[in-house]
C-alpha cells in the first residue's frame, strides 16, 4: 500500500467525472473525501496518479452541497405536530424518505398547536447528524423552549434551527414589540407576519432575520406599503446583515412572476423551503396539520372544506427544478438556494452548503435536469436512485 499520506491514515474516496459547485459555479474537477469532509488534494503527497482508496464515477454528474430544508412540518404520513410517545422515529422516517430528494439535514416544524403538544413533541426531536439512517436534524433542543404557556398562541410555528433564528413577526393581526421579537430571536422561533414596512425594518433592527415563505400568510404588496416584501430592498438593514426570505417554490404557492421579482431583487437571501406536510409523497384524500384536516387535490393542499392553501406536497428536489424554470436563474443559483443560504441562514455557512475544503461531504449528485442521482452524508452513500 503506498506511503504517501501526509497527515492521516483515514481512507481517501475521490469522486471523478463530475462537475462540482464551488464558488457559485460548476467546475469540471474531481472531489477528495477524508474522515467526512472535503480534502483539499494539494496538501497531500501523491504519487505520479495520485492516490485514493475508493474511487466514484460520477460519469458527468453535477455535484452540489447536499440540500437543508429549514421548514418541513413533516411527509410520508407523519406529521411533526402530532403528539405521540414516539415522535423521534417519525421524524427518523422522513428523515430516511427525504435522502432520496436529496435532502441532507433539516429543521422539522411545529405548526399552531395546543401547549400540551409543544410540551410533549419538543423534547422528543433530537438533534444529531445524518448518515445511512437517514438526514440530520439540525438545532439545539436547549436553544428551542415554548413560551409560557399564555403566550404559546401568539406564535404559530416553532422551527428547530441551530442559531437565533426569527421571521418578521405577528399572527392574526398582532405585530409584536420589539422586546417581543428579542425574545423570540432568544429563542429560536419563528413565525407568520402581519407587519408592515416599518414594523418589519423594526424587527430586523432588533435581530430577526428570516422571513417565513415570502408572500404567503402576510399582507399583500402594496405600493405606498410593500409590507415585509418591502425588506427585499430595504434601506434599513444593518450593514453586513443579509435578510434571509423562505420560497415555496412548488408552482401553487407562488406566481412564476412573483418567484422572479423576489430573486432578482434579493438573489442572496432566497431560501427554498418545502412546507411539506403528512401528505407529502402520499396519494389525494385527507390527511392532518396539527390540528387541521387537510385535504389534496391534485398539488394543492387545501383545509379541508375550503380553498385555504395549507403547507405544501412538494419535495425539495421539486421545488429546486421550478424554481430554475420559472424564476430563470441559472443552474448554480438553483442549487444554491437549497443548500448554501439555508446552511449560511443558521449560522453554518463553515461547514454546509458548500464543497468548500474542510467543508463537511454532505453531497447530492444530480443529472442535467436537476434530478436526484445519489445522496451522500459525511463522503458515504446513503441513498442511489435504482437503474
């Protein structure tokens, strides 16, 4: 066996014939895996061919950071807001059904629910990596804790995330204060908005820094009052913030056109979320949201009995394809929306999102249109599409 490693004996997998995103575009080189992370190959000796344990021929595939989903509220008949006395292994079911979407770590989401059902789901949700049992869960449950119990209606969703992280906020009308929004950055929460411009420019100034999927459950655009959209190109961001925006880009929730406006005035900010509920991967018919009946008709989830759009069945990889075809952007700014700015929105832009060296190898491979090929976690298959 040769002698030419310079700093471990760990093995070496190196990924040829592909085209890797790295510095927001595709590049024809190969990919070095060590111990989990991307190796930066001109630190080792090599010899004459170089050397790697393992070598995968991607042949021709693109290679992007593996996608993070920071708004799922669940799929594949678990819903994360249902309490039960095995909540971790449905949300260890959806994260083994989402490798094939090329989902590699996520935040599940608690929807509107009584404070018995925060109480008893919360400590449930585990944090931990990914690997061959399925994607990591991302976020810190010492970080995560419901408001008291008198409040916990004010706030309509709960999203595990690592770091302080909270949507312009408001629900049914409340805009908040500002030692409100504190608090809920404090505490990791973010919610649905009602606020204008200028309640919105406060909460920014505050710390909130992501907006829940953008034009949905919030005031309409209006010209002498754009509301939150209006933070898209805001003034009053602090310099070297970056407002972050969810998308659900599932063609139902948002017009192409309105997909196109956003990113072309706030490329850097988009986030693709799923929203995806229980009905997720399912078949039409009814199914639950916390406390709702939801109903599928075709792609659109409605509550049940009305024309109410309520989370989505899109899978991430979907949302990915249209977003690329109906905003126009390019390929890398597609991929990038999935895994670098969620990565980069939690506070792990060092180590996710990106194929950068010492990055960790969670990787998706993918053809030309955008369809999933492979997922790895940690430089190790977990998920291969069948011939």
């Amino acid at each position: 066996m040769p002698s030419n490693r310079s700093v471990s004996d760990a093995p070496i997998t190196q990924f040829i014939n592909c085209r890797i995103l790295r510095d927001h575009r595709l590049q024809r080189e190969d990919l070095w895996v060590r111990e989990g992370r991307i190796l930066d190959p001109e630190k080792l000796f090599f010899d004459e061919q170089g050397y790697a344990d393992k070598r995968v021929d991607c042949e021709g595939s693109i290679i992007a950071p593996g996608f993070i989903d920071v708004q799922i509220n669940g799929g594949f008949g678990i819903d994360f807001s249902q309490a039960s006395d095995d909540v971790s292994a449905g949300v260890s079911f959806v994260a083994k059904k989402i490798l094939e979407h090329g989902v590699t770590s996520f935040c599940p989401t608690l929807v509107t629910s009584p404070p018995a059902v925060y109480h008893k789901v919360l400590p449930q949700v585990k944090v931990h990596g990914g690997g061959p049992h399925g994607a990591g869960v991302l976020g810190e449950n010492r970080c995560v804790r419901p408001p008291p119990e008198d409040e916990l209606q004010s706030f309509p969703e709960l999203v595990l995330t690592r770091s302080s992280i909270c949507g312009p906020f408001g629900a049914g009308g409340w805009s908040g204060s500002q030692s409100v929004v504190r608090e809920l950055c404090q505490r990791s929460i973010t919610c649905h908005s009602v606020a204008n411009l200028s309640q919105a420019e406060d909460a920014v100034q505050t710390g909130a820094s992501f907006i829940t999927h953008l034009f949905n459950a919030m005031l309409p655009f209006h010209h002498r009052d754009p509301g939150i959209v209006g933070l898209l190109t805001s003034d009053q961001v602090p310099a070297g913030r970056t407002v972050y925006y969810g998308m659900i880009a599932d063609g139902i929730h948002t017009n192409p056109a309105a997909l196109r406006i956003a990113h072309r005035a706030h490329p850097s900010g988009l986030v693709l979320v799923t929203d995806a509920i229980a009905a997720m991967g399912l078949p039409p018919g009814r199914h639950t949201l916390g406390q709702q009946v939801i109903e599928i008709q075709g792609l659109h989830a409605y509550v049940a009995g009305t024309k109410t759009l309520s989370g989505s069945i899109a899978t991430m990889d979907m949302c990915v394809r249209h977003f690329k075809q109906a905003s126009g952007c390019s390929v890398e700014e597609a991929l990038e929306a999935a895994s670098l700015h969620p990565a980069q929105l939690l506070g792990l832009g060092h180590r996710k999102g990106n194929l950068d060296y010492g990055s960790d190898a969670d990787l998706v491979l993918l053809d030309d249109a955008l369809d999933v090929k492979a997922t790895y976690i940690s430089g190790e298959e977990v998920w291969r599409k069948g011939p």
